[in-house]
C-alpha cells in the first residue's frame, strides 16, 4: 500500500507523458498548487497534477520544449516538463514586463532569456548561469533605424517593441508607429544584442491588419515561416470570435500572402495576451488546417474551439472533464517535446 500511495505522490508531481499535440494546462487555486492538463485530441483526458516546481508560478511561455515560469516574488525559472530540469534566472526587477521569449534551447551557445519591458523602450536578457539581468535601451538604435528607411517616430510616444518571436536563429519583433498609421505595424529584425549595444533592421514589411479595432494579433513561427494570426473579437468582453485570419510571410517578396489552407500544420491560439502562439507539424490529419483556443468567461472557458481554416467554420468541444465551474486563471499551451 505504502509503495502505491509513493508512486501516486511521484505522479502526481510529473506531467503526463508529452502528446503529439501541446497540453492545455488549467491552474485552478490561487497559489497555482494544482494543474490540470488537458489533451486536445480528447476532451475526457484530463489529469490533475500538483507540480511542486509550479507551485506559485506561472507559465508565462513555452519555447523549444522549455516553459519560462515566474513566481509572486519575482523570481524566473526555465523549467523543462520532460526532464524536470529547472534553471534558475537571476531576480527579476520589479518592472512591468510586456513580452518574454527563449531564443533557443539552453544547451545551445548563446541562449538568451528576453523580456520586452512596458512602457518604456528597454529589453532585459540573460543568460543561463547569469546572475543578473542585462538592461538594454534601445530608443536610440530604433530611431536611427527607423529614419534610415525614412519613418517618423513621434518622441512623445513610447515606440515599444512588441511580439517577439525567433525564426530559423533570427530574433524579430513588432513596431507599431504612431499618428493616423497607427495600424501599419512595421517587422523589425534584431542583431547583435551585447550589453552596452543592439542593432535593429526595420525590414520594410507592413503586418496585415483587420479593419476592425476589436482585434488581437500574434508573430509566430512555425516549421520556419513566419505568420501572423489575428482573431476579430464580439465585443469588449471577447466572448465570442467573429473572425479568424492567418497571413504566411514571403521573405524575398516581403509581401503577407493569406494562408487558405494548412495541411501540414496546426495552431494553437493563447488566451492570455502574454502567452505565445504555438504551432505543430500535424501528424494527424484530424487537426491539420484549423487554429485552436479557449475564450474568456463563467461558461466558455473550460471548452476548446477549434477554427477551420479552410471554411471558416468553428467548432466547440463539450466541456474538459475535472475543471472546477468557474476557471480563476486563462488556461496556457505548454508544448512539451522538441521538434
């Protein structure tokens, strides 16, 4: 009896085994003590978890099979839902942070950890074995490259970089200008980050944009392209979506084509605007060409709807099995495996 209650606690305390598909990872208390994971490909699979490298954090992203967890006290971790491994990062600032990413997996050269900071133009990286973070002003450097290809910054707005996402070893983000082109979001592309410098391209690459202002949008990467996914909200709330559209980025054309179909790939939507988009190579033709996500609110937050991208159509779960009736947190994609 003994030996059985030790492999349930030692069960508990593990993830389940990584899926072909991410895990939709509900934290259910106030104190993230119990997670529940969901798998996509049936709804009534669902395990109650209780992580003690999770307990008190949050998954703020998941990238190259690593998650980047911060806790209430500032503290970062890169924790690996495979390996159990975890890297401590060095105590964060107490700054708003609007953004975050991994460049790489920790075991490669020149792995950086980068939060975008809001508010103001700064970034923050480090390095696994760092001991503390590198600040990083990079006002100067967006403005000389932003009159380079001759656009006009209004000083008197934060010019923040926003969206980052890696693809294929190169580092890009978003730039949205200010006045009447508000909506013209311009891709930038990152060089040479070192602490006293950085070198930022802007690319001449205009994002697609709804003509709606009810709208979210999201860089990403997937199998090395780079896409945009934008969903058109119904109302303030965002309760329900009107629309979904995903747009694939010619890099020699520098032109956005939209996707009309995607068999060889899936997406996953994130509910909370800091989590990260995620995309795999669809071994199942079952969930190829269709973009998954939750919603917010009392009765949409535990189901999972599923858009078909090549007619337009959605389509909703029953409910995931063991989440309480009314879910406190968004739920966050955790992509276990490297691909």
């Amino acid at each position: 009896m003994k030996k059985k209650s030790a492999a349930k606690r030692v069960e508990q305390h593990h993830p389940p085994q990584p899926e072909p598909c991410p895990w939709l990872v509900y934290f259910t208390d106030k104190y993230c003590k119990r997670q529940i994971f969901c798998s996509i490909s049936n709804p009534n699979e669902t395990y109650i978890r209780r992580i003690p490298e999770l307990r008190n954090r949050c998954i703020w992203a998941s990238c190259h099979g690593w998650c980047l967890c911060f806790g209430r006290d500032f503290s970062h971790v890169l924790w690996s839902p495979v390996t159990m491994e975890e890297i401590k990062l060095p105590c964060m600032p107490k700054v708003d942070i609007l953004d975050c990413i991994l460049t790489s997996s920790p075991s490669e050269p020149g792995c950086k950890v980068i939060l975008f900071v809001a508010i103001m133009p700064y970034i923050l990286y480090c390095e696994p074995g760092d001991e503390e973070w590198t600040h990083l002003c990079y006002y100067d450097e967006l403005k000389r490259s932003s009159e380079e290809v001759g656009q006009i910054m209004d000083h008197k707005e934060p010019n923040l970089l926003v969206h980052p996402v890696c693809c294929n070893g190169n580092l890009y983000a978003v730039w949205t200008p200010s006045g009447l082109k508000r909506d013209a979001k311009q891709l930038v592309k990152f060089h040479d980050i070192r602490p006293d410098s950085v070198k930022i391209e802007f690319l001449n690459v205009v994002l697609p944009s709804f003509l709606s202002p009810s709208k979210a949008l999201h860089l990403m990467e997937s199998c090395g392209d780079l896409f945009t996914i934008q969903i058109q909200f119904k109302g303030e709330y965002e309760t329900g979506v009107l629309a979904i559209e995903i747009h694939r980025l010619n890099f020699s054309k520098k032109e956005w084509g939209k996707v009309e179909t995607a068999e060889d790939r899936a997406f996953f939507w994130p509910n909370y605007p800091d989590d990260r988009a995620i995309s795999i190579p669809a071994i199942n033709p079952d969930i190829a060409s269709r973009v998954y996500f939750t919603l917010n609110g009392d009765h949409t937050s535990n189901k999972l709807y599923s858009y078909n991208i090549e007619d337009g159509t959605i389509s909703v779960s029953t409910p995931f099995l063991n989440l309480p009736r009314v879910v406190k947190f968004c739920p966050t994609w955790v992509m276990p495996h490297l691909r």
